[in-house]
C-alpha cells in the first residue's frame, strides 16, 4: 500500500486538505519536518531515518511542503535528504533541483532570462556598500525593489525610490538581490497555480489586489478571480516549462502590456485561490501526484 510523507512544520490547513484528498485515493499519511530526519549512508546504501532512528522504509512517497531555514550546512542537508528519498526512486514533489532553481530568486532569473521569458532587470549586488555605489545611477532610471535572496511571504522586502530607503533594508547576508520596480495601480499581480505531469496537468487563476505594493496574501493582499487571460497563462505555463517543475505558483506583473515573470514558487500555498474557486485543488493536486511524477520526460502544456 503506498504511503506519503508530508513534509511540514505544521499541521495546518494545507496538511488537513492534503491527508482527506490522499486517504480518499486508499494512500496512507505521514507527516514530518525535515529538521525531524537524518541520512543513514551504511554498507554502501543511503537512507532516510527519523532522528530517533525509526525506519522510513514504508515511504513510497514524498509531498514538500516546507524547507526550514537554517545554516548553509542546514539547507544543503535538507535538500539533499530530498536527494536520497529520489535516489530510491521514491515519488516526490518537487524535487530538490525544482527547489534549488526556485528558491534562490538569483537563479530563477537568470534561468528565465536565458530561456526567453521576461522578467524585471535585476542586479545581484556582493557587499552594502558596492550596493550604495550602483543605486544612485539605477533610481535615475527607475525605483528599485530589494527582496532577501531566499525570502518568502513578503518578508523584509523594501521599495526603493531614493537612496535613504536603502537603510531600511534588512539583510542578514552579504547579497542583494535588488530588481526594477514595476508599478500598477492600484497595486496587484497575477498567481497562475500550477500541477501537472506528461500526461495531465491543473491549472488555476486569480489577480491580488494589495493596499502597499507587496502582493502576499500573507501581508494582506486580496485574492479576486480574473477572467480567462491567455496572455497570462501561456506567460505562466512558458516559465513552469522552461524550469520543468510539476508544482508551482507563477506570479507575474502586467507593466506597459507586457507580461513579467516574477517569481516562480516550488512549495505555493493555494487557501487563497481556494477559496475563489469550487474545485477542489487539494484533490486536482493529489490526482497527478500519485501518478508518479518524477518521470523527467514532462511536456509543455498548450492552452
């Protein structure tokens, strides 16, 4: 019988949503933080133990739905617990390379770049004060928005429209992340939810609307339902593709009718969307998941 692991700080709406659309498939639910596993590496095998020693032999599948914090040592060993659970050809969503290429804002860039897709100019600046040198010149042009390299949730981001705002930044490392600043008013962004495999995938809309320029629902930002905008799915569909990720939350600006990509998120929440939308996405989520995802072959979707 197939048994997944929800990899989760917390049992909270997304994990209760999650465990009745599995064990409504006959799937067994387990449930744990990263921080709460080791690796074994022992008579030339590598495997997941909990730190207590139990076996996870019984894990046939692996559902991310959080990466803790921690020191670099920390993250590494987190991603590659991922790793070791995908050697053993154990079905996980996502991947550590999905998590790799989206968490770090820099590399999903540069990525998106590369493959063609817009995305806001930005400068990844080593050291606050070289940060100090380059702005002056960049606000002439434009404002500027710094967001922490692995942030999430809207934290600590700063808008920057004169070089005083740069003191309000609060960056515990030596990288600046520092991109255009695209404005819309009143204030809102595209998320485009997206699950799929080679064979099938889910897709759902909504705009959020926001009384600052930060777009989270978490700092409050409201979710509205959109009509069908192609433009915007294929943007989004394009930038899923191109990363090759089965799960994730597109968020995209419309600025001067042009659509830009700005971020991409491997572990998306979706109460929001959620509660616009009579499908129940926990199960849509759940439907492509147990089809063994980890197949690399995906295919792009055509709307």
């Amino acid at each position: 019988m197939r048994k997944v692991l929800i990899l989760t700080d917390q049992k909270g709406w997304h994990y209760r949503q999650l465990q009745k659309s599995f064990e409504s498939k006959n799937i067994l639910v387990d449930s744990s933080n990263l921080d709460d596993l080791s690796i074994a590496i022992h008579n030339n095998q590598n495997y997941i133990i909990k730190n207590n020693g139990e076996s996870l032999s019984d894990i046939t599948d692996v559902f991310v739905r959080h990466i803790p914090g921690g020191s670099l040592e920390e993250i590494i060993v987190n991603l590659n617990i991922l790793k070791v659970f995908e050697s053993h050809n154990i079905n996980i969503m996502n991947t550590a390379e999905n998590i790799e290429m989206t968490v770090d804002k820099s590399l999903t860039s540069i990525r998106l770049r590369q493959g063609g897709i817009l995305t806001p100019d930005t400068w990844i600046i080593r050291g606050k004060k070289n940060c100090k040198k380059i702005i002056p010149d960049l606000l002439k042009k434009h404002p500027l928005i710094f967001k922490p390299l692995f942030g999430s949730q809207g934290d600590n981001i700063v808008k920057i429209t004169e070089t005083s705002d740069f003191d309000k930044i609060i960056n515990e490392s030596n990288i600046f992340y520092i991109q255009e600043f695209l404005e819309t008013k009143p204030s809102h962004d595209y998320r485009v939810l997206i699950v799929r495999n080679k064979n099938k995938y889910f897709l759902h809309t909504m705009m959020r609307y926001s009384d600052s320029y930060i777009n989270n629902i978490s700092k409050g930002a409201r979710c509205v339902p959109m009509k069908t905008d192609e433009g915007i799915i294929k943007t989004a569909v394009d930038a899923a593709s191109l990363i090759n990720i089965p799960f994730c939350g597109v968020d995209i600006i419309r600025h001067d009718n042009r659509n830009y990509v700005i971020e991409l998120n491997s572990i998306p929440a979706w109460k929001g969307m959620q509660s616009i939308t009579k499908d129940n996405i926990s199960d849509e989520i759940a439907e492509i998941f147990i089809q063994n995802i980890t197949d690399a072959s995906y295919v792009s979707i055509q709307k």
